[in-house]
C-alpha cells in the first residue's frame, strides 16, 4: 500500500544533504501512502486554527503552506514552558515540548478532515513513535492536537478510521492530543523551506513532501508558496 515518490524538481543538491545543520541529518528517501478520503467530514464555519506536529516543523509548514485555504502557517513549539519554549532547548529533547506548525484555514476551502488526510498521506508516518525521518526524540513525536470540540470528533474518528483501513504496514500509534500552548518558533525558522531552498535538509526531506502534494491531491495543491 506504501508508494515512494521520486518528484522531478528533487535535485541532485540532495547528495549533499549529509551531515548539514538543521532538523536533523538526510539518511534515506522517505515513503509517502494515499491515506483513505475521511468518512467523517468536519463540520466548520468561518476561520479555523489547528496545530500539526510531524517532525521537523520545516515540512510541516512547507506543505500546509502550499495547501489552498491555509491562511497562516507558523512554526512553533507545543506544550512545555516559556521558557524552555527555544529551539537550541527543545532540540537537545529535554523539555515537554513538540516541534509544531499552527495553521489558520479556511472551511469553506479546505475541511479539517481534509487537512488531516494531506498530514498523513504527505508529511507524518503514524506508525513511528518519538521520531519522523531522520530525526529521533520526543521533540518530533507526531501528534494531532485538536483545537475545538469538532475537531476532536473528526480527529478521533479519522485515527479509528486509519487503523481499520489496512493502509499501513505497520500499527497506528499517532495519539490525538489536548491542545497546550503554543510558542512561535524564533524569526529564522518561518518560512524556512520558501528562504532556503537549497539547503540539504530541505531537498532531501521536505522538496519530496510538497512535490507528492501536488501529485496525491493536485486539486488542492497552491504551486507558490504561502508569505505570511
């Protein structure tokens, strides 16, 4: 059930994504699978803000960012305190934070539902605990942290769904989790994938994400990229 997308515009900058600082280190190609349509579809007016952890935030944001209906996307840091809300801090795995993106959207463009199928199909692999590609520790553990009643019904339902589906080869064990608070992540980390496209992480690892977007779901798919 588990397809691996090789898109075009993956360049050969990706042999020189070893050993670069970032998220974490390029150690293979990542697999990427069509989740199922959800059958419960969320049920939403006006706009929306949802919070994703999936790994490194940089591909988190780079793929809601290229998602039509997503107003805002911004990097950040889940749970945990202020003060250890720091990237040189939660990276070293020490505090109670998650690596997350906090997205505002439109309903009437792109359901909540919908967003969750693009999380799972494109960016985080729910049957890995405590890591996502490359990168290993609670930090980029993925977790779907509802922000209202509704969507805790639709992520509960979504999650039951998934695991009955088959897709995967391996268990779910992506959690929903009660939402905290969110810190924004410092200045440079925003928009990193649209600021620094040629670096290693980004080639490697967060390039394929937005490129099996545009190919699982072309008819959401925003070519430019979301400028907050």
């Amino acid at each position: 059930m588990i397809r691996r997308v090789k898109p075009a515009f993956v360049s050969l900058f990706a042999a020189a994504a070893l050993s670069l600082a970032g998220c974490g280190q390029a150690l293979a190609a990542e697999n990427y699978v069509r989740a199922p349509v959800a059958a419960t579809k969320a049920k939403e007016n006006g706009l929306k803000t949802a919070i994703f952890a999936g790994g490194c935030f940089w591909g988190v944001e780079a793929v809601f960012s290229h998602v039509k209906g997503v107003k805002s996307a911004v990097s950040g840091y889940h749970g945990g305190t202020k003060r250890q809300a720091k990237y040189n801090i939660v990276s070293s795995g020490v505090t109670d934070h998650v690596e997350a993106v906090k997205i505002t959207y439109d309903p009437a463009q792109i359901r909540y539902d919908q967003l969750l199928r693009i999380f799972f199909s494109v960016v985080a692999d729910p049957t890995l605990r405590n890591r996502q590609g490359p990168d290993t520790g609670a930090q980029y553990n993925a977790e779907i942290i509802p922000t209202s009643a509704e969507q805790r019904r639709v992520a509960d339902a979504y999650l039951a769904q998934m695991k009955r589906s088959g897709t995967w080869d391996k268990p779910i064990v992506t959690s929903v989790m009660p939402a905290k608070t969110f810190y924004p992540a410092e200045a440079y980390h925003q928009n990193f994938a649209l600021k620094n496209p040629r670096h290693g992480y980004i080639v490697r690892w967060d390039a394929p994400k937005v490129a099996a977007l545009e190919e699982f779901y072309p008819g959401v798919y925003r070519a430019s990229f979301l400028r907050d």
